[in-house]
C-alpha cells in the first residue's frame, strides 16, 4: 500500500520538524548571538586563559592617613612630610559623596597599589587598585561615600599598601588552594568508588545468573540482587545527591554517599556481567574435584573476571572524579565548590586556574584508566 | 565397582539425553563410551559425578547411592573421582600451579584454600602430578600459555591430586591431532594400570581398540552394545555411527 505508506511518512516527517521546532523554540535557540555577544565574552575568555598559578613574594608598605567626613566631624591631626613617602589628598576633609584627588609621591617605583578605608570600627573596603609610575607617583580621584562617614568622633583612614615584588615566582595562593580541592574531589570520587566496589563485588556474585540462579531460593535472590541494581540505577547522581543533601545537608559528604550508591549500582551490574560471561567449563571442572561453593567462585570465577573488575573499577574513578566535580558545583565541596564560588566572587583569573585543574585531572584519569585496561586485556 | 541403574536425563528443554542406560564398571577397567555426537555420552559422564543430577535411575558406587548424596557428602564422593575434559576446562588466567592445586580443594582447610595458603607438601604434591605428565617445568607459567597437549596434560595432574579412584575423561583427546592424542591416553592407560578405574569418550576404532578393556555404546540415548573392544568390528561401528562412520575412520588415519 503505497499511498498509505506515504501518508504516513509526510506525517512522521511533519512531526519531526514539529519536535525540531518546539526544542527550538524552548532553549530560546538564538545562533547568531553566539557570534554577535564575543565582544562580552572575550574578557572571561581571556581571564580563563591566564589563570592565577604563581605570585612574587611580596614586600607591602602602608602608609595612612585620617580623613574625616564631613569636615569637622573629627580633629584633622595630619601632618605630611615634605619628601620621602607620603599621600596628599587634594582636601583636608570633604562631605559625603563628594570627589576628591589623592596624590602619592616617592613611593615605591613601578609597584602594585591598593587604596582602601579602614573604617572607624577597623573594617576595611578596598577602593581602587592601581600602580605607581617609574617615579613612584601616583594620582586617583577617591569617592567619599555615606559609608565612610566618621563615627563618635573618630575618622575613618585611608589606607595605601605597596606592594613591591621581591624574590623569584612561587606558587600562588589560589593554586593551592586549588590542589587543595582537586585533592579531596579526587581522594571523595576514590572514596565512593571503593565503598561501591567492597558492597557491589559481592552482591554482583548473586545477581549473576551462572552462579544464583538454580533453585526456588536462588533465583529469587537474583531476581531481588537484579531488581535492586536496576533501581539503584534508575537514580543519577545528580538528583541522588539532592536526595543526599535533603538529609545529610551539604558539603562533601551527601556528594560522596550519593556517587557510592550510583556506583554500587553501576558496578554491581557490570561486576555481575562479567560474572555471567566467564568459561563455565573450568567452574564445572572444579566442581568435579569436590571443591565447595565458595572455593569453586574463589578458584574458578574470582581469577577469570579480576581483571574486568579492576579496569570497570579504574573507569567509575574516572567517572566520578567528573560527577563529584559537578556535585560539588552544587554544594558538594572539592574542586567544583571552589569554581563556584570564585565564580560568584567574580574571581576570573582563580576559576581559570580551577578550570585548568579539572581540565588537566580529567584527562590524566582518561588517560590512566585507558591504559589500565589496555594492559588488563 | 561402579553401578549404573536405569538412568535417564530430560534436559529442561526436553531433550531426552539418556533413556533407560544401566550398565556396570569394574574396578581396574578402562571403559570406553562410543557414540555419535550428541548420543549422550557427555551426559553419561556428569550424570556419574552428579555435575548434571539425572531425572530417573541410580548410581551406586561401591555401594554408596551417589544420585542420593546430600552436598556434603556428594563432595568427598567427588573428591575420589577425577575428570579429564576435551576443552581441557584449566582456569586459563591462573598458573599451571594453581590449576594443578585446585585438584586438592575438597582435601584441604577450606578457610586456608579461600585466602590462597597452600601447605608446603601440597605444593610438592603438585610438583610430582606435574613431573609424572612431563612438564614440572611449566609450574609457574600462565595455564593458557600453554600448547593444547600440555593443558591435558595439566587437567591430568589436576585430576591426579584427587588421589583418584575413578578417572572420568570426556574426549580428552577430541582437541588434540593423533600423536598427542596417543600420549596423552598412554598417561590414562598408566594410571589405569596402577588400578584407578577409568571411564573415557572416544571416536575413533583405532583407539578403542588399543586402549579399551571394554566398550558401552550409546546411540541417542540409548545403550545399544556393551562388550569387549575386539567385538567391535567395523560393521559394528557402522552400525553405531550410522552414515558417519566413514568419516570418523578417516580422521583417525
Ligand atoms: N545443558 C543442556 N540442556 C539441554 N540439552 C542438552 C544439554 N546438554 C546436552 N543436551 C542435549 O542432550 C543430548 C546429549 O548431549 P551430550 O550428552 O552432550 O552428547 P555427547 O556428549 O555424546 O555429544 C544432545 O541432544 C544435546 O543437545
Ligand atoms: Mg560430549
């Protein structure tokens, strides 16, 4: 029946080009923008691409000075030296909201600097972070805002560190950090991956039917041992470690219960398959030698599937190394929290560097676990 | 003495493997199962060991019932009686050595055996199984490194390590060309000699008839000759193996 045949291919077609536009339509799918909004993006791209992995020792100089706001509002003690380093404001005092010059002068050349208040409670806001010239001269218009007003007669100061590199490079602090986090999201993905592996190798020994399923008994154990995995699996990490987080609340640990009970799963069906395809030949072989249940699995089946245990093992680290990166995105800790929060922080230049560690983390766990089960085969 | 009474095996698909087989075996024999491929003779043998529980019938082995032996006592039935398999059935991934020892599972402390502890005589034990086939040598190697004789040969000191009574050998040399297949039945015709009773498959006349101090054939399921190796001429092979007969005297030559 031609004609019917081609009636209904139009109408699978039609509907194809339906989904096709209804997705279209729901991810607001705008392809131009990605070339149209690149001036927005270069920035975050550039700041990505130079991430924060060194710094110089440095040595910091700071040097204040009062300034009350409004005027009168505090006793204006300052005196400032006539050469040597020193800060001159163009104003003695001013009111809030106002704009003033600060001038610095001999300090040190070519140097880092950050102007900030310390308000009358000791609490600092950084300002502006500028630089000195080859003079060691610097000039930057300083707003005075509500905030910085004095209180109960003590004014607020403001502050200028130099900060003048001395000695070689050194690591800097966000890529500590970021080795820090690295460390536990890799050691919390090897955490799961253990706890699944001691749980899931024996069970996935009664949800292999070659060694169950025989008897009333048996095959109900893996008929339950299958069901069990099958649900287990149905659950992604993701929302197992909402689940988690529900009850645990957050951090590392729901993250890292949440991957072990998705790699139980996971490896619990795997293990099990690996059981069913080993040579039933040498189990029945040992049987005959008056070898007991639990001997024949040791000498029989533990041998023939050590290997694809150990590579299925090497592949879930890998694997949860990347989930736990992005649980930890949503509160989990390790390396994905520390993204988010220089993220939030506005922090480019550290979220380059945590970006790089995963990047780099990724791709040496593909690396191992390929090679592992290169060797393994 | 083995008795075997009235057997029967239904597969659960239906297959009527064995019908009605009751035959004998005598201690010290080298009895030989003739039959076409898919007569039986596999399920013959498991059905002695119990690695397949028959659906009627009994065996008796030196009197004990061994169709109705609960496991424990099923195992130190087992434990006397060797078997030799075609696909020689080693654990491939395990060494030589550890192939050999398993042979002793149902001998040593379980508890030892399960954490891999072997005592020093068993080890000696299995040296000697393995120096009495001819290859002590390759103890340390990987059992799948090994060429097909030299598995059999393995399956045979595996077999040995059970101290044997009775030796079951399905085929053991339907894998291997003639002259290894006649150094190999030439270790079962020793050990037979020093009074272990064997049981064996075969396919060819030529070695029936050099190896067999009597013959049961089995012709889908049903014992259809049971007599001495010289009665088995080739009319009677023929007969046995029908059409195919021809064929498997070629591949014998
Ligand atoms: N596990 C099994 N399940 C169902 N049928 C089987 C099974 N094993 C053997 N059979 C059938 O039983 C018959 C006898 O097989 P087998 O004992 O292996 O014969 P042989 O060893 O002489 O070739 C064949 O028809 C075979 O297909
Ligand atoms: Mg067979």
């Amino acid at each position: 029946m031609p004609t019917a045949r081609i009636i209904r291919n139009t109408l699978l077609m039609a509907l194809v080009v339906a989904a096709f536009a209804v997705s279209f339509n729901v991810t607001e799918a705008d392809f131009p923008r990605l070339f149209r909004d690149l001036p927005k993006g270069k920035d975050l791209i550039l700041a990505f691409l130079t991430p924060d992995v060194a710094t110089r020792e440095m040595d910091t100089r700071t040097i204040s000075i009062a300034f009350p706001i409004p005027c009168g509002s505090a006793p204006n003690e300052n005196v400032i030296p006539s050469e040597g380093p020193r800060l001159v404001p163009s104003v003695d005092c001013t009111d809030p909201l106002t704009k003033f010059t600060l001038e610095g002068f001999d300090l040190a050349p070519n140097s880092e600097l950050v102007i900030r208040w310390k308000l009358p409670d000791e609490r600092l806001m950084t300002a502006i972070r500028t630089r000195t010239d080859s003079e060691g001269y610097f000039t930057s218009e300083v707003e005075a805002r509500p905030i910085i007003a004095t209180k109960n007669g003590v004014a607020s100061r403001l502050e200028v560190d130099t900060l003048t590199p001395v000695g070689g490079l050194k690591p800097s602090q966000a890529l500590l950090d970021v080795l820090d986090a690295m460390f536990e999201t890799i050691f919390m993905a090897l955490l799961s991956t253990t706890i699944a592996t001691i749980i899931a190798a024996p069970l996935s020994f009664l949800a292999a039917s070659n060694i169950t399923k025989r008897g009333v008994i048996g095959t109900s154990v893996y008929y339950i041992m299958r069901f069990i995995f099958n649900v287990m699996r149905a659950y992604d990490p993701l929302s197992m470690a909402l689940i988690f987080a529900f009850w645990l609340s957050f951090g590392p640990f729901p993250g890292a219960m949440a991957l072990t009970v998705v790699t139980i799963a996971s490896l619990g069906k795997l293990f099990s398959e690996a059981v069913e395809n080993i040579d039933k030949g040498s189990l029945e072989a040992l049987q005959a030698t008056g070898a007991n249940p639990l001997q024949t699995v040791r000498y029989g089946v533990v041998p023939q599937v050590i290997p694809d245990f150990i590579s299925y093992i090497v592949y879930h680290w890998d694997i949860n190394v990347r989930i736990s990166t992005i649980i930890g995105f949503v509160g989990g800790g390790g390396i994905g929290y520390y993204l988010n929060l220089s993220i939030n922080d506005f922090k480019w230049h550290q979220a380059g560097t945590a970006i790089w560690a995963i990047v780099i983390v990724v791709w040496a766990m593909d690396f191992l676990s390929a090679e592992v089960r290169k060797r393994l085969t | 003495m083995l008795r075997i009474q009235n057997l029967s095996k239904t597969y659960p698909g239906g297959t009527q493997a064995l019908k009605n087989v009751s035959f004998e075996v005598n201690d010290g024999e080298f009895l030989v199962v003739i039959g076409l491929s898919g007569s039986g003779k596999s399920t013959l043998l498991r059905c002695i060991n119990r690695l397949i529980d028959p659906t009627e019938g009994k065996v008796y082995w030196d009197n004990v019932d061994v169709t109705a032996a609960p496991p424990t006592e099923l195992r130190q039935i087992r434990r006397r009686i060797g078997m030799v398999f075609q696909q020689f059935n080693l654990v491939k991934r395990s060494s030589v050595m550890t192939n050999v020892l398993s042979g002793r599972l149902g001998y040593v402390n379980p508890w030892m055996s399960l954490i891999g502890l072997w005592p020093q005589d068993e080890k000696k034990r299995a040296l000697q199984a393995l120096g009495r086939v001819g290859i002590a040598d390759k103890a340390g190697e990987r059992a799948d490194a090994l060429s097909g004789g030299q598995q059999q040969r393995v399956g045979i000191a595996r077999a040995l390590m059970q101290d044997p009574k009775l030796i079951l050998a399905d085929e053991p040399v339907a894998s291997l060309d003639p002259v290894l297949s006649h150094s190999i039945l030439q270790y079962l015709e020793q050990l037979n000699k020093e009074g272990i009773t064997v049981i064996c498959s075969l396919h060819f006349l030529d070695l029936v008839h050099r190896y067999a101090t009597r013959v049961v054939a089995l012709k889908d399921g049903v014992k259809v000759f049971e007599g001495s190796a010289q009665e088995i001429d080739r009319a009677k092979f023929k007969e046995i193996y029908g059409e195919e007969a021809q064929e498997v005297r070629a591949a014998s030559m």
